[in-house]
C-alpha cells in the first residue's frame, strides 16, 4: 500500500495542476480573452489619441490665429462681415 500513495499523489498533483491550466484564474481561455481585451482596449486608445490630438490643433489655432475662429463663425454661426451679401447654395 505505501508504494502506491507517491504515485497517486502525483497524479492527483499533475490532474490539479493541469485543471488549473485549463480552468483557474490564468488559465490559457483567460489569458486569450484578456489578450483580445488588451487589444481592444488598444485600438480605443488609439482612436482616443487621434481625437485628443486634432482638438489640441484646434484649440491651438483658436489661441494663436483669428482666421480660425473667423471660419467657425462663418460656418457655424453664419456671420457676415459689413458690406457682404451672404449667399447659400443648397445642394
């Protein structure tokens, strides 16, 4: 009988080890999953940065120039300068 308890102990450490490769917390599913979240989470990153960049060239050219913030008027707010005539085509 004692020849056999070292051997079954072994195999019951291997079955729990490999249980836990297959099942527990860092199991190879998870870290796949976590993998295709990581990339995910990247790209919003990426999409992120690209946003944050064009708004910080916009509000740089706001600060730095009025012709900007002339153009914004004129096209979101419709204003016409003295002496204009303002003159809407509609497609």
């Amino acid at each position: 009988m004692g020849n056999r308890v070292v051997p079954a102990a072994l195999i019951a450490l291997l079955v729990i080890l490999h249980a836990q490769l297959w099942f527990g917390r860092g199991s190879v599913p998870a870290v796949a999953r976590m993998t295709e979240q990581l990339n995910a989470q990247n790209q919003k990153n990426q999409q992120a940065l690209l946003a944050n960049n064009r708004l910080a060239a916009e509000v740089r050219d706001l600060k730095e120039g009025l012709e900007m913030v002339e153009e914004k008027a004129r096209l979101e707010l419709g204003m016409v300068k003295p002496n204009e005539i303002y003159v809407q085509i509609a497609k």
